[in-house]
C-alpha cells in the first residue's frame, strides 16, 4: 500500500488565481491541477496570493496583481510550474 507524504505536495502552502482564458486547460482542470500538488486556488487576488495566472483577456484580477506586486505567471509558465512539481 503506497505511503502518502508531504512530497506529493510540493505546492503546499501556495495560493494561486487564474484569471483570462486558458488555452490548455480549463479553470475548473488547472484548480485542481494545483489542488493535487497541495495548493490553493481561490477566485480574488489578495496579498496572500502567491501566483496569478494570466491567460487571454485577463482584466481587474491582473491589474489588482500588479498593484500589489504579485508573481504573475503566463499560461506556459504555469504548464511548467506544473510539470516541475509534478517531476515530469
């Protein structure tokens, strides 16, 4: 029986929010992409956020990330992210 441990959760502790339309994956897949590797993802942008992922026509969301300085990540970028976790 496989043991469960804290690395299957290397995003644990992160807090993203998607905002525009992804090409690759759609909102509800990419929330629980990063679900599966321990993260949160929430519908606003706070200072808590840790990502924002920008896909086409993102709006307010992107612009809120920007006045607070966040980590904003293009749609490649977040595939990366991905499968950098996830050890592919």
């Amino acid at each position: 029986m496989p043991e469960t441990t804290t690395e299957n959760t290397p995003l644990e502790g992160l807090t993203f929010v998607f905002t525009g339309t992804l090409q690759e994956y759609t909102r509800q897949e990419a929330q629980e992409a990063v679900e599966r590797l321990g993260a949160r993802a929430t519908g606003s942008v706070s200072r808590k956020t840790s990502y924002v992922v920008a896909g086409v026509e993102a709006g307010s969301k992107l612009e809120k990330a920007r006045s607070l300085g966040l980590q904003i990540l293009t749609e490649q970028q977040f595939i990366a992210l991905l499968r950098k976790s996830s050890g592919e």
